[in-house]
C-alpha cells in the first residue's frame, strides 16, 4: 500500500469546516483511499472513501486531486464529538497481504468551543 | 444492531495465565479480524479469518490463538500470557476485500494488562 503523510495536529473552531489534507505522492491507479478515526480510548469507526471521483456521504466529504497524490476529508460543521484522530489510508485489494489496515500516526484533531 | 461486540471489557492476568476473548457481529460479514494497539501507536494485525473455520496469521501473531467455529464469532486465545501482550485488542469485521468494499467495523476494544 502506498505510504501516506498527514499533519499530526490540527485546531478547528466547533461549527466550522474542518478541512484534514492527506499526501499520497506514491499511489497507484487501483489503491483507494480510505479515512477513519479514533475517538479517545474507542475502536476506529469508517469515514469514508473514494478511488478518483469526490465523494460525500453524511458523515464527510472527501477530495481528491485530479493526479491522486493528495485528497482532503471535509467535516462541514465540526462539532466537539469529532475531536479524534484521523487517519488517511491507501490500500488495494493485492491478496494476502491486503486484509490488514495499516494505520499510520494519524493527525489530531482538537475541535474548540 | 449491535455491530461488533466484544467480552470482556478490561481484564488483568498475571503472567503465564491464559484467557480468552471474545469477538461477536451480527452483520453477517465473511471477514473478522484481531488488532491490537500499543499505547501511540497504530493497530497491528495479529489474525485473520476469511470465513467460518478458517483462520490464518497476520503481522504479529506469536503467543496468540484463534477460532472460528461461527460466522459470527471470531475468538482470541492467549495460552501463557506475558508482560509483552499487554495492550489494547480489537476486533473487526469486513464484508469484503475487494478494493471499494472493504471498510472494516471495530468493537470498542479490551484492555488487557499482563502483571
């Protein structure tokens, strides 16, 4: 899978777009790019994804560049429940090796009041 | 539904004692999974299963075992624990791994210390 680089910190005020960008400089044509998040101390939950064309769905918007080497996750009105740490992922489906997530660092984001 | 679920919530072993964790979905799904998490770190896969009674290793899978009799059960065993398993584990489940379909559903995790 192709590696993926993230800020590690980010500041959004509660009600504003929260706008978390991703690099993925190396991927390939068939790798999609996934994001979830960790809420302090619970299991990851699913976000959203995407392979070339934008995509929303009720929890996010993501972005990706016409080249694929970046993509941003929107959350329109962020809320202090989003306070987590989002991780951007690539992947593709390439036998064995495939069903395994590899989170990375991850960025963190503080939504403030 | 209650998606993945898993039991216990917490638990302390002394070393060498064995334990067992139960992973539970009822989505149906063909693929589940065991991670673990470390404190700062990201989760490390330590086995798969790809249907009911088939089971096979991930990236860490020494000193663990695991069972899959149900489709919607998936276990994990520690025979002799050690200081070293202490850690985070979850449990996930998959519809699929095709590219596009394989987003993965947690359960809220056991917290598990080896003294």
């Amino acid at each position: 899978d192709a590696k993926t680089t993230q800020p590690p910190s980010m500041d959004c005020a509660e009600g504003r777009a929260a706008n978390l960008p991703c690099n993925h400089s190396t991927i390939s044509g068939n790798e999609y790019v996934y994001w979830y998040r960790q809420i302090h101390s619970q299991g990851p939950q699913y976000i959203i994804h995407g392979l070339k064309n934008n995509e929303t769905n009720e929890m996010a918007s993501l972005i990706i560049t016409e080249d694929r080497k970046s993509s941003t996750l929107i959350l329109p009105h962020a809320t202090l429940r989003d306070t987590a740490v989002y991780y951007c992922i690539v992947r593709a489906y390439s036998g064995a090796g495939s069903y395994q997530l590899t989170f990375g660092k991850g960025t963190k984001l503080s939504v403030i009041p | 539904n209650a998606g993945v679920t898993q039991t216990p919530k917490f638990r302390v072993l002394k070393t060498g004692q064995s334990m067992t964790l139960l992973c539970a979905q009822d989505m149906n799904h063909e693929y589940m999974y065991w991670y673990r998490q470390d404190p700062g770190m990201g989760l490390r896969l330590i086995h798969y299963s790809v249907g009911e009674g088939t089971t096979a290793k991930g990236e860490v899978p020494d000193g663990y075992n695991v069972s899959r009799l149900k489709k919607q059960n998936f276990l994990l065993g520690l025979e002799s624990a050690a200081p070293s398993q202490t850690s985070v584990y979850f449990c996930a489940s998959s519809y699929s791994v095709a590219s596009g379909q394989n987003e993965q559903f947690f359960g809220p995790g056991t917290r598990l210390t080896v003294l």
